[in-house]
C-alpha cells in the first residue's frame, strides 16, 4: 500500500513570497490533516478535512494559510505571503474514518523563509 | 485536551528494554491513550494506543495504570532503529480525534 505521498519536500523562499505544498493521501482515505512542526517542538494542527469538506480550521491563519481539498482526495496548503516564522515542517496525514483510526503521516515539506 | 508530562529525552542501551513514560492526570474516561513516534527527517508514525487495559503489537506493548493517570511505552528490546521522539497523546475517541502533540520524549539507542 502506498503512503502519503508530499511535495516538494524541501522549498526556500524570501519572505513575502507565496508558496503552495502539495498531499495525495492513502487511496480511500476520508480524512486528511495538516500539520505544522516548527524545529523542537510537536506538531501542530492546522486544518482537517472530511472528504472535500472543513471540519476544523481553527489553527489555521487565514489570513496568509488557505487549503482546499478538491474531489476529496489531493490536497494543496499554500501560504501567501510567507513570514519567517513560517519556517517549519508541513505534515500531511489521512486516516480511513474521522474516528479512532490511526494517522498515516507523509514525510512532509521542510520551508526556509528568508 | 487532556495534559501530558513526559521526560525531555531517554537513553538506552542497544538490546535493552525501555519504558517510556507518560503522565496524563487530567485524562477523561472517554481518552485514548495514543504513542506515535517520529524517527528523524520522517513524519511520524503510530505506535499503538489503548484505553484500560495493557496491550501488545509487534512493535510495543503500553501497560496503563489501574487509575489511568499515566502510562508507559515498552520496547522489549531497543534497536538502533528505535531512536526516535516518542509522543504521548491522549484523545477523546467520541469526539473528532484530533491529535495534540506535546514536545515528547527523544530516546537515544546506545550501540
């Protein structure tokens, strides 16, 4: 079975730059996440979607951080425009249901903002 | 979210069991207790979960207290490949399970 597939999986940009990270989740998968993970800590969720649809976006800085997920299957993170704390890790996750299942993480996109 | 207190960082040594701790005092009934672990430059990846009782799989086995307030990750047998930051979570399995990441516990594996 094929994992969580990400790209690119690393990117630098100068600030103010726009930049966008893309997900293919495990085929079958209903649920997929994005996460933030600045260097020493955990990672952070930013948004969850179920099947096309937002569930939480709560984390999610709308004011530079949009995703969709269109057909409910690849999704696209983008970021525009970028600040220097946005350098971090960008994991992608899928899981079967939104229940107890378990995540299946990507290897994720490293950004440098300069 | 139910609040985690886990060692900065473990060592072991290679062949040796590890236990990993984990405290979760403000744990719910309903909670979950999830291990991912994320090896370096990866993502991370599950490890295995439990709700009351001790359970096993092929990779670890999570013995729970009786009160549910901790519990401990054990690797029978520690390799090299075992290094890694490994996360407690717990998380309500009736609500839209989200996983909350705390900063973990990095276990080195000594040759």
């Amino acid at each position: 079975e094929a994992g969580v597939a990400q790209s690119p999986r690393y990117k630098i940009i100068e600030k103010r730059q726009s930049v966008a990270f893309w997900c293919n989740p495990i085929s079958g998968h209903a649920t997929l996440y994005w996460y933030q993970q600045i260097l020493g800590q955990g990672p952070k969720l930013l948004i969850q979607f179920q099947n096309n649809g937002v569930v939480d976006d709560s984390q999610l800085p709308k004011d530079r951080f949009s995703a969709e997920r269109l057909k409910g299957v690849d999704s696209t993170l983008k970021i525009q425009p970028a600040k220097l704390e946005d350098s971090a890790v960008y994991l992608c996750a899928s899981s079967y249901q939104q229940s107890t299942d378990t995540q299946y993480f990507g290897p994720g996109t490293r950004l440098t903002v300069l | 979210d139910a609040k985690t207190t886990q060692p900065n960082s473990m060592e072991s040594n290679e062949e040796e069991p590890v236990h990993l701790p984990c405290n979760h005092s403000t744990i719910s009934g309903t909670d979950y207790i999830h291990w991912y672990r994320q090896l370096p430059s990866q993502g991370p990846e599950y490890v295995i979960h439990g709700l009351t009782s001790n359970v096993n799989n092929r990779m670890a086995s999570l013995a729970i207290a009786e009160d549910r307030k901790s519990s401990t990750l054990i690797l029978h047998r520690a390799t090299l490949r075992d290094a890694a930051v490994y996360y407690c979570i717990p998380n309500d399995g009736a609500g839209s399970y989200q996983l909350t990441f705390g900063k973990g516990t990095k276990l080195s594996v000594i040759p």
